[in-house]
C-alpha cells in the first residue's frame, strides 16, 4: 500500500489538473453550515467519493464535495461537509483532507462546527469563536508513523489557534454588528449526545461548548503549520440541571438559521486574506 505522503501527493495531483493549487485559503464547512457556497463563484466542484485516497463515503459524508472557486478576488478550497470519527474513519482519514489542502499551498485554514453550549451565557444560534480546545477523542491524528516532511513528531499547541485570523474574525463580526463570544472547545467522539453527568464533568474541566469535529484537523493544521481559526455555532443548551431531549434534525434546524450570518463573515474574512 502506498504510504500517507504518496497517497498525500497522489491526490493533490489530480486536483493539480482543475487549479485547486492557486487557492490560498482552505475553509471546513460544519454540519448544517453550507451556506458559504452560496458567496463562491464555483470552477470546479468534485464529490468526495470520486478524488483519489479520500475516504470511502458514508450516509453522513456521501454528500460531501471539494469545492474550489474564489470569493472576490480570493481562490478557495472549501469542504462542503467533513469526515467524523464517529462514522468509523480513522484519524488519519478524517484529516487527510487538510493534509491535501496543505500539499496544495493553501496558507489559511478556516473552520466551522455544530456544538452545544455549556457555558451559560451562550444560547442557541451564537457563534463562538475557538479560543484553545480539549481534545477527549480516543487518539490523535498524529499517532503512528510521522514522515519529516509533515512537521515536527511532537508538534506545540500552546497557541492552536492562530491569532492573527482570529482577530480578523472577531474584527469582521465586530463590524456586523454581532460579536463572537469566545470560548473553550471539546471534542468528544460522539455519535451519542451527552448525559446530564457528561455536560457536568465537561464544563468542570474547562470547556465551554461541545462537539464531535474540529480538533482533529486543528491538531494536523499545526503539525504541518498552517494558520487555522474555528468558529462554533451552538446548536443546543447543555445546562445539565435543565436538560431537554435534543435531536439532530434540532441540532442542523438551528445550525442552518445562523449559517447565513457565519457565511457573511467567513466571507468577509476571506476578500481580507487576498
Ligand atoms: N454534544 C456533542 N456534539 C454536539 C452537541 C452536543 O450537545 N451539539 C452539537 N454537536
């Protein structure tokens, strides 16, 4: 079998010959958050199951395409739906995409992601920005073998969201008129949802919202230093001494209703990345 940098380089071959090379900014869509599509002029969009070495599709993913196209003058690679643990990828797998998109020479990574809020002050429909994150998903990406070109074997995450991009957000939200709440992200492997004992123990140890994505990627993002910044939607309130039943129609119901405003500043953010 081919090893990960061959598979690496295989892929960002084929997507070499549609111009996927001249995109300087990648973007991971979360669930329920396609909305930015709509700000992309599209040359050339592939569903997952048809580029080389991207995971097998499952329900979850099998809509999933790569996007690329510009927004303003800014050329794009965007990932309509991502891969989760949960569907039975490995870690590898899930973060291959952002492996490519790096082999491609994207130079900034945003993110977006579906999670319930803990801390009190966030209700549904906010948008939160990734201050720093918890990971409790059963390993990391970077375990087994790790090839010098991917960065260092024990890679820093004092600082794994960058600065800089941040701030953009946070300035782009601030001229809206809607600032972003910032906030501490676990991710946990799912695909269940949380006891009232789990929101408890979560929030105990320094989280502010929840969710089953992101940090994966952000952990790969680092290790082959790339620029990432993550923004979450809450989608439910976890107040464990309050809890109500929640479904993922629920969860995507209100994903959807903030996704426009998400859209508009990822948009925005991206024109200032040019
Ligand atoms: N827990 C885990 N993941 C989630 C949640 C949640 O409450 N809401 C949206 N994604």
């Amino acid at each position: 079998m081919d090893t990960l940098l061959q598979q690496i380089d295989a892929t960002a071959a084929y997507l070499r010959q549609f111009n996927y090379d001249q995109a300087r900014v990648g973007i991971v869509l979360g669930t329920g958050l396609g909305e930015l599509v709509q700000h992309i002029q599209v040359e050339k969009s592939i569903p997952y199951h048809e580029i080389p070495h991207f995971p097998e599709s499952t329900v979850e993913s099998h809509t999933g395409q790569l996007i690329y196209g510009r927004i303003g003058n800014v050329k794009v690679i965007a990932m309509q739906g991502r891969f989760h643990y949960y569907e039975g990828y490995t870690m590898q797998q899930i973060t291959f995409p952002i492996r490519v998109m790096k082999a491609l020479g994207i130079q900034r990574l945003l993110l977006s992601n579906a999670a319930g809020g803990m801390n009190p002050a966030f209700k549904k429909g906010d948008l939160v920005l990734l201050d720093d994150h918890i990971s409790l998903q059963p390993e990391s990406p970077l375990r087994g073998l790790n090839a010098p070109a991917f960065g260092p074997r024990f890679p820093d995450m004092s600082c794994p969201y960058d600065k800089e991009l941040s701030a953009l957000l946070q300035q782009t939200a601030e001229a809206s008129g809607r600032p972003l709440k910032k906030g501490v992200y676990v991710s946990v492997m799912g695909p269940n949802l949380e006891t009232r004992a789990e929101y408890r123990f979560l929030r105990m140890i320094g989280a502010d919202m929840v969710g089953m994505s992101t940090v994966p990627e952000v952990i790969v993002a680092n290790q082959v230093q790339l620029p990432c910044a993550a923004v979450s939607v809450i989608t439910d309130e976890c107040d464990p001494d309050n809890l109500h039943p929640v479904s993922i129609e629920e969860i995507i119901a209100v994903a959807g209703k903030a996704d426009q405003h998400l859209s508009n500043i990822f948009a925005a953010v991206v024109q200032q990345l040019g």
